[in-house]
C-alpha cells in the first residue's frame, strides 16, 4: 500500500535496521524500543489489523509466529523468555495500521499489561 509506513520500510523507502528479511517478511529494530531488544516482524502484504486476515492468512501468519520466536532465539532470549505482541486498533494500542508482531526481551514484563 503506497501510502503505509511499513509498506515503505519492507520496500526499503524509509529506512529502518533490518533483522530479518525474505521475500514475505521484514524485520527490523522499533524506533522506540521497550526492552533490550524490542524487533518488528510485518508481513510484506499490506494487511491492515488482525481483523482483516482471512482462513487464507493461516499459514502467512503461522509462519511468522515461528519467525518471531526464531528471531527472539537468536537474540538469545529463549531461556529466560520473552514476549511477542500484536496490538489491535485504538483499544489495543495499535498506532501502525499494517499487522506486526512485537518481539521483546531482555527484561522482566508484568501481566497483566496496564
Ligand atoms: P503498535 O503501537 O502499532 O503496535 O506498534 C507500532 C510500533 O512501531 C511502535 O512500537 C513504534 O515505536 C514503531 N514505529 C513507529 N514508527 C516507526 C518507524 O518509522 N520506524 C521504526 N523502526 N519503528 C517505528
Ligand atoms: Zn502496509
């Protein structure tokens, strides 16, 4: 989508400090991270919240669950653990309108989240 921020940052339009990428995700350091590490994994298909996936996305968003935790292994996060987070619109505290998953470590998070 022309016109979404993360759209640009997969296309390489913004720059960002890639992670992670393949010919569907982008992963890359949030700008403002909460944690020691703090990495965003996007699908590179426009999908705007997790209301909008279909039966159809299963394996899309599958897989970058398995991404994710990968990424978070390789930060070396995955004896201590670590939390993965996809936030939905307003009430979620969605503020980017293309699905990501959150992947954050390297210090302790409380629950339930405020
Ligand atoms: P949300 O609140 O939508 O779940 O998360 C959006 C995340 O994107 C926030 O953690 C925010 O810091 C990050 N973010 C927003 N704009 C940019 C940007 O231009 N570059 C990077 N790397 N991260 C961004
Ligand atoms: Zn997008």
């Amino acid at each position: 989508m022309a016109d979404c921020l993360f759209c640009m940052i997969a296309a390489g339009k913004i720059p960002s400090k890639k992670v992670y990428a393949d010919d569907r995700y982008y992963a890359f350091e949030d700008i403002n991270p909460q944690a020691p590490t703090h990495v965003l994994v996007i699908p590179r298909v426009h999908i705007t919240t997790l209301n909008d996936l279909t039966p159809a996305d299963g394996p899309l968003m599958g897989d970058m669950l398995l991404l994710a935790a990968r990424i978070a292994k390789e930060r070396g996060l995955g004896e201590q653990g670590y939390r993965l987070n996809f936030n939905c619109l307003e009430d979620g505290g969605q503020t980017v309108p293309h699905v990501h998953v959150h992947v954050m470590g390297g210090r302790r998070f409380s629950w339930p989240p405020g």
